[in-house]
C-alpha cells in the first residue's frame, strides 16, 4: 500500500485541506497526479502544509526535474529503482528561454518514513549524488502543481528505493587533492563521476554501429564539447580522464587521445605541460 497526499484546489498560496489517503496502491499515483489538484508527499497535521506539520506516512519520493536531464537519461540513470515518471504541465514548453524535458520521478520507498530529519537526510542524499535535480524537493511538506491529464507517464519496473542512510565515501575524504583543484571541485569530480559516465552512455547509444571502444570515445568528445570551455579546461580534462580510465582505457592510450582533442580545442596560450598534467592527474587519484 502507498501513502498519498492531495489537496482539494490548486491554489499556491492556501496551505489548507491536504488530505492524506493512507490506503492507495502505487499503480494509482499517475491517476492522483494528474486530478487537477494540487499534490504532497507526507501527511500533514491538521491537514496544514507547513514543515513543521510533517506528520509521516511517506511511502513515495517525489523528485523534480527541470532541465539538464532528459528524459532517456533518467530511465537509464535510475533503472534499477521502481518509478514513475510523469511529464509536468511546462515539460516541452519554453521557460526563462530553454525548452526541454521537465518531469517527475515517484519512486516507492522500501519502508515508510515517519520521522522528518529522516525523509531530509534521504532528500539530501538524492540531491548530492543528482546535482541536476531541483533543490527545492528537500522541504518535506512541499506542494507540487497537477500533471496535465495528456501527461507522459511511464512505469518503471524495479527495486524499492532505499531508505538505509550510508555514511560518506571515507576514501573520498582522505584522497589528495590535486593542486590544480580546489576541494569543492574535487569532490565534484569524485561524487558526479558515475553521474557523468551514465550520462554519456545514454549518447553512446546514439552511435549505431559503431564499436563499444568508438562509443566511449565519441562520448568523451562530446563531454568536451560542453565543457572544454575557458575557466573550467583543467578541470575538464582531469574529468575526461577519469572517465578513460574507469572505462578501461591505459594511461598512454587516455593522454594520447585526450592531447589530440586539446590541440584541436585549445588556444594559444594554452600551455602543453598543463595539459598534460591535468591528464596524468586522473590516473594519480
């Protein structure tokens, strides 16, 4: 069974009359969604939207998604989990001049959350290791606008996500930093590498025909060429290398590649040794 909360209006500024509906099936959250009304994960106390009324029963996890991600890359980024995913009324739409995919994921929780630091720290969680997400999904008495009822929606078979919190990579936190990156960046590096080559997988797959080994390849390139852009070049070719390398490529075989997509990318002030030793550092940490 699934927890559910919905308002009977869709007005943004009345936070009263969110009902909770303790006994629904997960099959029923498309039809919930997309009623016309407006929509929350927890039940509420007094059925009043506020944090501080966060009164459990979440049994489903809500996760916004604006831009960055397509909808192609998410199935394959979150395949293992139950999910549904259900485009929003802007998906497609211009908004602050992008048009693209927007959408929500509800995934089925393996257990139901009753405590709120709790359902934070499962936010916090999703929000780190998915940086493209909408941050705004970690209050956990959030309200969310209808789906249209033409929405695309689409089941994913799979495990229940996990509720269990693990604790920080502590590898992540001893390794050396490499003096070209500051701490932020190198734990960017470290915690959105998987994110990265997933990401990149979903354009391999655009090249048919073409061998695994020409694939990854094509996927660094095109890696490069939205970040190989200036201010971010080091970070950008340490990056490139750390995706060779998980993918099985040598150190010869990275720094020859990647010097030959730095020739062709760079300027003239752009200095070999620094290239080189921001390629090398990807086979160092």
């Amino acid at each position: 069974m699934s927890s559910f909360t919905v308002a009977n209006h869709n007005s943004r500024t009345n936070p009263k009359d969110y009902i909770n509906y303790p006994d629904l099936e997960f099959e029923d959250i498309p039809d919930m969604v997309t009623h016309g009304t407006n929509y929350c994960a927890c039940k509420l106390k007094e059925n009043y939207r506020l944090d501080e009324n966060f009164d459990g029963n979440v049994d489903v996890l809500i996760i916004d998604i604006d831009e960055k991600c397509s909808i192609e890359q998410a199935k394959v980024l979150f395949k293992k989990y139950e999910f549904y995913l259900i485009t929003t009324r802007s998906h497609q739409k211009d908004k602050g001049g992008v048009t693209c995919d927007r959408f929500r994921l509800f995934f089925k929780l393996d257990k139901t959350i009753h405590i709120r630091q709790h359902m934070e720290e499962i936010y916090s969680r999703f929000i780190l290791d998915s940086p493209f997400i909408d941050t705004s999904c970690r209050n956990v008495s959030r309200f969310f606008y209808p789906s249209p009822s033409d929405a695309i929606v689409f089941h994913n078979e799979g495990r229940r996500y996990p509720t269990a919190l693990s604790e920080m990579d502590e590898e992540t936190i001893k390794d050396p930093l490499p003096h070209h990156l500051s701490n932020q960046e190198f734990k960017t590096v470290k915690w959105a590498g998987r994110m990265l080559r997933v990401l990149q997988n979903v354009e391999y797959e655009m090249y048919e025909g073409d061998t695994d080994e020409e694939n990854k390849l094509k996927g660094v390139q095109v890696f490069l060429d939205n970040e190989f852009v200036q201010g971010n070049k080091s970070n950008s070719l340490f990056q490139a290398g750390s995706m060779m390398k998980s993918d099985g490529f040598s150190e010869d075989e990275t720094i020859n590649f990647l010097i030959k997509e730095w020739e062709t990318r760079s300027s003239g002030r752009d200095k070999f040794k620094d290239a080189l030793f921001n390629i090398r550092g990807a086979f160092k940490y």
